[in-house]
C-alpha cells in the first residue's frame, strides 16, 4: 500500500489490485466486500454507497477515458464525540475505481491510527493469489 500527499496537502492511501491478483470482477462486488467488512467490526456502521462515475457522468462532467468505473463506500468507526470538530474528519470512504487492467482502491488517511490499520487490512484482503 502506497502513502502519498494528493494535491500537496490531502494524505491518501492507494493500493492498486490488479484483475489477475483478485476473484472480484467489479467495483460493486468490491463495495459488497467492503460493507460485509463493515457490517462485521464491532463499531464500524455503514452509511452508504455513492457512484462517483455516474453522477459526474450524469452533470456531463470530465472523466478519464481510462476509468471504466468508481463507486464509494461511506461509514463511520467513531467511537468517541470529545467535541464538534472531530466530526470534520469524519466519515470515512474507501474509493474502488476500475480501470482496463486494475481496481484502484484509495481513502484520506483518518485521525485514529487503527481506523487507517483496519481499512488498510480491508483493502489488502482483496488480493487474492489464484496461483498459490
């Protein structure tokens, strides 16, 4: 898993899942993937789904004709509400964007160190060996 600055100020992680590493066929079977994950941690709830490609296709929007899809997952690992601000750095989406030969799997990096652990494991587990 790579760690970048996007845009010199937005800490992302970025895995990128070849098609040939996973048994997933597409962006929606990784977001099911994703929402069994969360629906099984113990405080992760799910929020939703959003379909980043049609909705910028829909507004006649300018996407890379590389990108064949991308659809995010919304949840929330928040177990503590000390004050309103921390709820700016809140909700997390983990991004699945399908390209010829890859699925591109990125989210911001969150406040809480476990939170990063989680969905970084999450992530990880798509890669699916089919030769081993």
């Amino acid at each position: 898993m790579q760690q970048m600055i996007l845009n010199e100020k937005y800490p992302v992680f970025v895995l990128d899942v070849l098609k040939t590493e996973t048994t997933y066929k597409n962006v929606k079977d990784i977001i099911d993937f994703f929402k069994t994950k969360i629906e099984l941690h113990p405080i992760c709830r799910f929020i939703g789904e959003f379909n980043h490609f049609e909705h910028t296709k829909s507004i006649n929007g300018e996407i890379n004709p590389e990108i064949k899809d991308c659809q995010l997952v919304m949840f929330c690992f928040g177990s503590k509400l000390p004050n309103g601000k921390i709820t700016a750095a809140r909700p997390r989406t983990i991004s699945v964007t399908e390209y010829e030969d890859k699925f591109e799997i990125s989210f911001l990096e969150a406040p809480a160190l476990i939170a990063n652990e989680v969905m970084e494991g999450w992530i990880k587990d798509l890669k699916t060996h089919l030769n081993d």
